[in-house]
C-alpha cells in the first residue's frame, strides 16, 4: 500500500513538473499576446451577456448600452496590465489594434450597425408645382 501512495506521489509530481515546464518556451510578446486574446474573448462574452440580459429583462438599449460600458472598461483596463506585465517581465507587447478598436469590431458583430436606408427610385417621374405652392410627383 505504502508503494501505492509513493508511485501516485512521484506521478503526480512528474504531471505537475511537465505542466510547469509546458509554458517555458512561451515569451514574454506570446504571454502578452495569450493575455489580450483572453481579454477579447471575456469581452465578447461580456457584451453577448448584456444582450441576453436585455432581452430576457426588457432592458432600454440604453440600459444594455451601460452593461458594455463597464464591459469595456474592465477590457481596457486588461489591455493595459497586459501591456504593463509584459514591459515588467523585460519586453513589450507587440503592436496591433488598441482595445477601442477590438471593442468596436466585437460590439459591430453583436449589434450589426444599421444600413442606411435608401429610397427607391422611380423611374419616369416628374415633379411639377402646384397651385398651393408644393411639389408634385407624377410616375408613368
């Protein structure tokens, strides 16, 4: 029995030893990149939330609009301890789009922007005044 426990122990500790070493050959630009990619993601998560939240309560877009606000600030605030880990741990964070910009793009896939709406045009028409003063449209 006494045997039992001591393999398990030895194990245990050689998975956890590999574990540890498993993130090695990570630097310090991946740790930050892992970072920001994470943040995204609980970012996506968080304003998908809100929308769901919205719906289920019958919130004002407004109300909705405030949950991403603090949404994107707690995201911001993870950019930039990314950013201020990676400076700490002697290297910096590779450049790429800021975290306003990672926001909108996120934000646009939930909440598409509206197309703007276009009249259709008619063709053959012609305006003409009236005897009041106004306009009038006349279609073949």
């Amino acid at each position: 029995m006494k045997t039992l426990f001591t393999n398990m122990a030895v194990a245990v500790g050689l998975l956890l030893m590999s574990i540890g070493n498993a993130g090695a050959g990570v630097t310090v630009e991946e740790k930050c990149e892992i970072e920001k990619a994470k943040a995204n993601a609980k970012f996506y998560k968080c304003v998908i939330a809100a929308q769901v939240r919205g719906i289920k309560k019958g919130l004002s877009m407004s109300t909705v609009d405030s949950i991403i606000g603090v949404c994107q600030t707690v995201h911001g605030l993870k950019y930039t301890s990314s950013a201020a880990r990676a400076v700490a741990r002697g290297g910096e964070c590779p450049s790429g789009p800021d975290a306003s910009e990672v926001q909108q793009s996120l934000i646009d896939v939930v909440f598409p922007p509206a197309e703007e709406e276009t009249e259709p045009v008619e063709e053959n028409c012609i305006f003409r005044g009236t005897a009041t003063g106004g306009v009038e449209e006349i279609c073949e």
